[in-house]
C-alpha cells in the first residue's frame, strides 16, 4: 500500500493530537457547578478505561420489579502516554503502581451530569490514604472529569441477581491540599 498526502496529513494530525492529550489533560477545568476544595493542587492525572459495574436488585417505590444497583468500578488508570500507572476498584479505592492507596468517602461531596446520558456523573471525592508513601499519599480529594458511558442500561434487569459491566472511560484529578509536598509517581 503506498501513502497518499491525505494518509499522511492524516497521520500528522493524529500525532499532533497525541502530543496535545497531555497538555489537555492538565488544563481541564472543572464543570460548571463543581466546585474544587479551597487551597488544593493538582499532583496527578490517571486516565481509566474500564467498566462500572451493576447488579439487579428489586425495586422499593417503583413500578418497576427490579432496577440497576451500582457495585463497583473496574478500572486501568493510565498516564498520558499511555502506560499502566495504577487501578481503581470497589471501595472506591484507586491505587498507584508505587502501592500508595487512597479510598473514597460516599456519597461524593458534589456531581454534575456527564456530557450525554450515557456518561456516568462528573465527581467531586473526598478522600483519605490507605497505602504506603507514594503519589497518592497526601491526596485528599479526587475528581471524575471527562467521562464517556459507564451510564446503567436504559433497559430494566430480566432478572434478580443479574449483572453488567458497561464500558467507560475518565480522567481522574488527584488533589492535595497546597502546603504539602508530594514525590514524583515515577
């Protein structure tokens, strides 16, 4: 196959994106009506890919026998290059590749609506350490930015018990108060 100009303007528009997603990443602000914890920095960026979780349960007050419950995100975080930099699971809990681990206090301190109704909320989340010195030791507040699906079904549950996992991604911003000092993730 030989290259086109189009491939290969093609291809330098995509690296040229690909350069930029860091930049971006560090620049996103927050959505309208989010608010950010007085006096925090931002320390680290994780972006997960993954799923949320939901089983079937029956329904209280609803017409409805059984509805969608939330279980638990299952979540590769990622740095901007793409490398594996740490997980985030049932808790909330999100842990580094240097095994510092914070877990998330629920309900989440405030949320904004995603983009489209098959994005899960934008999260504000308080959080404290529960692992060993690294990245994520001095974070006490994470935020959920930037989502794409991990909406439960539109569809009701056929039966109790039943579980999916819906596809979703995120950038994560991890927070500290501003008079701490924080080690490098690498």
């Amino acid at each position: 196959m030989t290259f086109t100009r189009p491939h290969w303007l093609l291809a330098g528009c995509f690296c040229s994106l690909l350069f930029a997603l860091p930049l971006l990443a560090e620049n996103l602000s927050p959505a309208p009506g989010l608010p950010l914890p007085a006096s925090a920095r931002l320390v680290w960026v994780a972006h997960a890919t993954g799923f949320q979780i939901y089983k079937a349960q029956a329904s209280t007050g609803s017409p409805a026998p059984l509805r969608w419950v939330f279980q638990e995100p299952e979540a590769t975080l990622h740095d901007a290059a793409g490398t594996k930099v740490g997980r985030h699971f049932r808790g909330p809990c999100w842990e580094a590749a240097d095994g510092s681990r914070i877990e998330g206090s629920v309900p989440p301190l405030a949320q904004a609506p995603g983009r489209a109704p098959a994005d899960v909320p934008w999260l504000v989340i308080s959080v404290h350490s529960t692992g060993t010195a690294g990245v994520l030791a001095s974070v006490t507040h994470v935020l959920r930015i930037d989502t794409l699906g991990g909406a439960a079904p539109v569809t009701p549950p056929s039966r109790a018990g039943q579980t999916v996992r819906i596809p979703y991604r995120a950038i994560y911003l991890f927070l500290a108060p501003s008079t701490e000092s924080t080690p490098s993730p690498r």
